[in-house]
C-alpha cells in the first residue's frame, strides 16, 4: 500500500491518487455524519414543510463559500457543491421524514 503524504510531498501520481482516494474515503464518512444531522432533523421537525428552509440553506452557503476563501479556494466554486450537498441533504431529510411512523 502507498504511503498517503501531503500533497506539497507527492513526487509522482501514484502517491496523489493514494493521497487522492484516502481523502475520499474521509469525506464520505463526513457525509455520513452530515446526514446523520438529517436524519435527527427529520425526527424533530414537527412538520414536512419544515423541511425546506431556504434562509438557512441560503447561510450554510454563504458561510461555507466565506470559509473556502479563508482557506485560498474559489468561493463561487464552493458555493456551487454546496448548493448541491444542500439540496442532496433536503431531499434526503424529506425522504427520512416520510418513513416516520
């Protein structure tokens, strides 16, 4: 197995797909995680419609694109996977809601 460094340390591809893919790997665990948040969201709203909130959804975006350009990134950039993991969580919080007994 390839040894996962940082990718300023990465001398061929090998190592930044292994740096690449384990990277991955925690941010899917991450989204686990986030979506647990989902899944508790949908048992204590007290109403479907609840579900969608697009003043909050319109925060998380822009403090992720605020965060992405402290850290050096595109802003916009991040605004856009943002809107879509928004939208992905919505749908899956809607979808949790409906199982509820």
């Amino acid at each position: 197995m390839t040894e996962i460094l940082a990718g300023p340390d990465c001398t061929d591809m090998a190592e930044v797909r292994a740096g690449v893919d384990s990277l991955d790997r925690e941010l899917i665990a991450l989204l686990r995680r986030r979506f647990d948040y989902m899944d508790a969201a949908a048992r204590l709203k007290p109403e479907r419609g609840h579900v969608r909130d697009e003043a909050r959804k319109a925060q998380v975006i822009a403090q992720a694109r605020a965060a992405a350009e402290a850290q050096g990134l595109p802003g916009a950039d991040i605004a856009l996977l943002w809107e879509q993991l928004v939208e992905a969580s919505i749908a899956y919080e809607l979808a949790a809601f409906d199982r509820r007994p």
